[in-house]
C-alpha cells in the first residue's frame, strides 16, 4: 500500500488542464499517478457551486483546512488563561472543581480538568518567572494521599 501525500498546487493546474481539454478521470489518474477516486474527491469537494474547479481556490481551502485541523491551545487564550489562573491560585480551587464548575454555569469558557493539570505541569500557570530551584504552582496541587 502506497504512502498517502496530498495534492500539490502542480498536480491541481494539471487536474484542471485535463478538464478543460474534457479528459476522463481515468486519464487525468493514469497521467498523475493517482486514484481516479482521489481525483474525483479533489474535484467534488474543491469545485465552486457552478461546478468550476480551481486550483488556486483548492489550494487556499487545503491550506485553511490544515489549519483548522489543529488542537486549539486552550491555555492561550487570554480570557481561559486569566479565569483558571485566579480560580485556581487566588480560589484554592481544583482543577476538576474549576471545570465542573465553568460547566455548571453555562459559561463561555469551557476547559477539561486535564488541560488545567498539563498547562499547570507546563507552568503556563505561573505569575511570575521562576527562579532557578523554585517549584511553583504545581506545588500548590493538593496530592494528600495515604
């Protein structure tokens, strides 16, 4: 089984070159090596309302399709960021008592309580840089175990 790579923006003009000279998807597969199912796809799914494909139109929506694939990095956000850092180091809360609880209110900001314990662990919610030797928020967490 062969190693799947997307489309080029060569391979695109190309796809539409054999379309304008009303080449069968047979053909414009044999001519660049690929499934008649994958041109086929490339066409459907990056051809305007009328029908017509265009290369530097797929191109454009591959490009912000790729970047919409992405985890969102929720820590990032000013707004996540601001909210957890003060529940958790003004409040004392946990990071399971601070997403449940932004999920009980209805609230905008949505978090899973393990993204609160990586960004903690990442110190992403720290408030200050640390100094070499000093532990920081993670020190905080409340591990009272037997």
């Amino acid at each position: 089984m062969s190693h799947y790579t997307h489309f080029t923006i060569a391979e695109r003009e190309k796809i539409l070159f054999f379309l304008a000279q009303s080449k069968s998807l047979g053909f414009i597969s044999k001519e660049l090596n690929r499934s008649k199912s994958s041109i086929s796809r490339e066409i459907k799914r990056n051809s305007d309302a009328n029908g017509i494909y265009s290369p530097s139109d797929a191109q454009r929506k591959y490009l912000k399709r790729r970047e919409n694939c992405r985890a969102k990095k929720m820590l990032v956000d000013e707004l996540i960021h601001d909210k957890v850092q003060e529940l958790f180091l003004q409040h004392q809360w946990s990071p399971e008592q601070i997403s449940n609880r932004l999920k009980l209110e209805n609230n905008p900001i949505a978090i899973s309580y393990s993204t609160i314990y990586r960004g903690i662990y990442a110190g992403l919610l720290e408030e200050s840089p640390l100094l070499k030797g000093q532990r920081g928020v993670a020190r905080k967490l409340r591990h009272r175990g037997k």
